[in-house]
C-alpha cells in the first residue's frame, strides 16, 4: 500500500509558469516487507514536516528506513537537518537512514556539508520494491 503524506507546490509570482520542482510530494510504499519512503521535487523549508512526519511513520525498529531520493532535484539544510534527525533516532535502535539513488546535485549537497562519510547511500534499490537485506547498503558504522 502506498499512500502520499503530503503534496505541496511552490508559490511562484503571478503569472509565472510552474516548474515540475515546483510540486513536491512525500509518500510512503509500504507494499514489501517494510517500508520506503519516497520523496521528489525540492526538499526545503516548505516541507521538512511532511518529510519528518513521513520518515517517522515508516520508521521501524527492525531494520534500517530507505528514503529513495531519486526524484529529489535539491535539498537545504533543513532537509539535512530532518535526515540526520532520522538517523540519530535509528541508531538508538541500531538501524540506519539509507538514501536511495540520490541524484548529483544532492549527493553535492551531502559532500559539501560534510556528511557523505555519515549518510548511507545505496544505488541498487530505488524505486523498486523492498529489498530483504539491508545489509546490501553500502554504509559504513562511525
């Protein structure tokens, strides 16, 4: 079952023609095993607590929590600041926060922040369903 948390749009100026990034949504596909949560557009300000509330709803204290990013164009720091969040509550239950197939410009955002050695990253699932192992990530423990 996949339902969408939240569906936003950016407000332009008047008369101006919106961009795909322009809309956002946030979903969680809890159709395998476990659940993915997938987001697209731009992550900002404008929806950190639909990304908050999405990865807090598909948290499980099981096994790590994908976040598939590939449809994702940008991410601030508030973003950031939600993921890490995110992650700090997994490893309290030994899990992790695995980003799926993040394109260029966020894996740049990652990097330049610092944070490419903390976030775990993982090319080979996204958007297909729930993979079993988790272990197929590529993350490494600090």
């Amino acid at each position: 079952m996949t339902s969408t948390l939240c569906l936003g749009r950016r407000l332009g100026r008047e008369g101006e023609r919106m961009r795909e990034d322009d809309v956002w949504a946030v979903t969680v596909d809890g159709s395998g095993d476990g659940n993915v949560v997938r987001a697209r557009g731009e992550l900002d300000l404008a929806c950190k607590d639909a990304l908050w509330g999405a990865l807090q709803a598909a948290r499980r204290d099981d096994r790590d929590l994908m976040l598939d990013l590939s449809g994702v164009s940008f991410l601030d720091s508030t973003a950031l600041n939600v993921m890490l969040r995110v992650l700090a509550v997994q490893r309290t239950v030994g899990q992790e926060l695995v980003l799926l197939s993040p394109s260029i410009a966020v894996r740049q955002v990652i990097a330049v922040a610092g944070l490419d050695a903390v976030l775990a990253v993982d090319d080979s699932q996204a958007g297909s369903a729930w993979a079993p192992n988790p272990s197929q990530a590529s993350h490494e423990s600090p």
